[in-house]
C-alpha cells in the first residue's frame, strides 16, 4: 500500500480537510488549519506532498519524522499543523485498514465516555447566567465555558474587573456548585490584569483559567500559580512536546491543552499527554474547529488516563446548511452528547464518514476566514 493522491478542501465557515488516497483506494482524512491562514497551510501540505508520495501510509512514526525533522526549520504553527492534518489522515488510514478505532490502536479505551463542555455567551451578568443555565438545563452538559473579558490594556480600570467577576458569579449562581465553570483569557490579558482578574474570579472556584498569558510570556504563570489556588490551563498556541517541556519542567500549569489540528497531531499529542501524566498535570485538548479535529480528539481522550474534559464545538440546536460541524458527516449522530458526555468512538480510523459530496459543493464555495482586528480607546491595537 503506497500513499497515491492529496486532495485539499477549503470549506466554510474556516476549515481546511485534507484526503489522503492509497494507490489501493483506501481513504483517509485529516484537518491541517490554522484559523485565518488557511491557503498558507494549503501551500505546506502540498510542499510536504513530494515526500509523501509513494510512502506506507502506515509508517505513520517514520512519516512523522521525515516530514519534522526531514527540513532544517521546524516547528511553528504553520509546519506543525500541515503535519497534524497530515497525521490525523494516516491514522484514520490505519485504522480503517485494520478496521478498528484509532484509540484501540493506542492501548484500548480507558473510560466508557467522554466529558464534554459548552461554551456560553453574554455580555451582562443575566445574559450569561441564562447561557449557563440553558446549556445545563435543556443540554445536560455537566460543564461551560465563559470568555473573561473583551479587549484590554496592559492595565485596564478597577471597574473592568469588577464586571468580569460579576457575569463569573452570575453563572456560578444560577448552576450551583456541582457543575463546572472554566473561563478562558483567550491570551487577551497582560500579565497585571491577569493577577488581579485571578484574585477577583477566586471566591467563584473555576474549574480552571484557560490561557492567562499568552504562551510567549508563560514565565509569567509563576506569579500568578503563586498567588491563587485556581488551576491554570494553557497550550493551545503551543507545538510539539519540545513546546511543552519546559511548561512542565516549571510546574505552573495544572491542565495542558494541545490541539491536535496544531501541535502536531495524534501522534504528538499522545506523547504530549503521556509528558504531562508524568508531571502529574491534566489533558483537556482545544479544538475549535470542524468535525475531523474533534473526531481526532475524541480518539485520543479515550485512551489518555490524564484526560480531564474535551473542549467541543458542536452547535446545540443544528440547523441542516448552516456550516455546521455535522454538516459534513453522512451520520451526526455520532457526535451526540447525553448528560455532558459523548460516546467513546466505535467506527474504524477517527470513527467517523464523511460526506464528501456535501465537502466537494463546500468547497466550491470555500472561504476568506480572517480574525477579527480590535482596537482600543486610544485607537492601538488590542490582542485577539
């Protein structure tokens, strides 16, 4: 079996699906993205082709090498992510070939579901206490996610605190102790604001912080792992488990968060969470993206003793057409959640089918995904 043919798929609303075909008709899929850089990647994976060509699909630890360590740069968001898709694709080969899930082919399932979280929204207190009640109420999830602030300074004002930690304790209200409530930084704040939004969001006990800092300023997390009790998250602009070690060398964060579409895949991202099981830290892999780095995911969360709760971006009330994440599978039903928890993977390779008539017509239409740019009072740049 001989890798024959790369197909590539620019689909809204940002994604990029990647098709790796054997010279024998055995197909394989993988998400290689980076958000707003998507024909960027497009050009890598291609790059990457000519080595590729005419190699075993299923040496996939001697692929990843040569496509890591075959250059004399490496690394970095854009080479680790085409590698990533790259790798999800001939997993989803093996397992295919072999006709097993992924996570059997990585030690067998260690759990007989996985945890889910929803994200929620809402600019006012009530608004996002309405957003957390609805998810655990009508959607069972056991589990939110709320952004912590918009746009800020380096410093920003005693009152921008003040409403951050409100609409916290307006969800911690209205769900009770029981279920979880994670808040991400979104790297958005600096290393003064992030100390004193952890003091204020304390009394209000979440799950964790997710990306105080940005990963280029992570010495700053022992500062603030020095001056609060509430765990800290980070890594999803983090690559290889070279980008990882001295995060655990340090021992500041509590849960580490690759993304298999970026950090380099199953591959990396199983030795990732293996790394991290020994410093006594948690997984919870990122994954904002489409149906093939959730599928990726959910194979790795199976099988990882230290995982802790899959981050998931599932629309609660589909709408068939909408550029949904189940828009492209021949069966959604496979990522259904009951009670916070979605079903451990049972189909071959990523454990899911899909739709590549629905991909085709998608990617007719593609997309010019860019981030957003924001800026603040005096007209500077704010981060994303």
């Amino acid at each position: 079996m001989k890798i024959a043919r790369l197909e590539l798929f620019a689909v809204p609303p940002r994604w990029l699906f990647l098709k790796v075909t054997t010279d024998d008709g055995v197909t394989g899929w993988g998400e290689p993205v980076v958000e707003g850089r998507a024909d960027t990647v497009r050009a890598c994976v291609e790059e990457m082709a000519d080595i590729l060509a005419g190699q075993d699909p299923q040496r996939i630890e001697d692929i990843w090498q040569m496509l890591y360590r075959g250059g004399f740069y490496r690394g970095g968001p854009v080479l680790t992510s085409a590698l990533s898709g790259i790798d999800q694709a001939l997993w989803d080969i093996k397992g295919r070939v072999l006709g097993v899930p992924v996570w059997q082919l990585l030690g067998g399932a260690c759990r007989d579901r996985i945890r889910v979280y929803s994200g929620i929204g809402g600019d006012r207190p009530a608004e996002v206490a309405a957003s957390a009640l609805r998810a655990v109420r009508e959607n069972g999830f056991t589990a939110v996610k709320l952004g912590a602030v918009g746009p800020t300074g380096y410093i920003d004002s005693p009152g921008e605190v003040r409403r951050a930690a409100a609409r916290l304790a307006a969800v911690r209200e209205a769900v009770g102790d029981d279920v979880a409530v994670a808040v991400d930084f979104h790297g958005r704040v600096h290393r003064a604001m992030a100390l004193q939004l952890a003091k204020a969001f304390e009394p209000f006990s979440p799950m964790f912080i997710e990306e105080p800092v940005l990963a280029e300023n992570n010495e700053a997390l022992a500062l603030l792992a020095a001056q609060t009790t509430i765990p800290i998250a980070t890594g999803e602009r983090m690559f290889t488990r070279w980008g990882f070690k001295r995060l655990l060398q340090d021992g500041y964060a509590a849960v580490l968060q690759p993304d298999l579409s970026h950090a380099g895949g199953i591959s990396e991202c199983r030795k990732i969470a293996a790394m991290a099981e020994a410093y006594d830290a948690a997984v919870a892999p990122h994954c904002p993206l489409g149906p093939l780095a959730l599928a990726a995911s959910l194979q790795l969360d199976s099988c990882t003793p230290n995982f802790l709760i899959q981050e998931q971006s599932l629309g609660i009330h589909h709408v068939r057409g909408s550029n949904d994440i189940l828009d492209y599978l021949v069966d959604p039903a496979v990522f259904s959640y009951r009670d916070g928890y979605v079903a451990v993977p049972a189909g071959p390779g990523l454990g899911i089918e899909i739709d590549e008539a629905v991909v085709r017509r998608a990617a007719a239409v593609g997309h010019r995904w860019r981030n957003p740019l924001w800026r603040l009072a005096d007209g500077s740049l704010a981060e994303w």
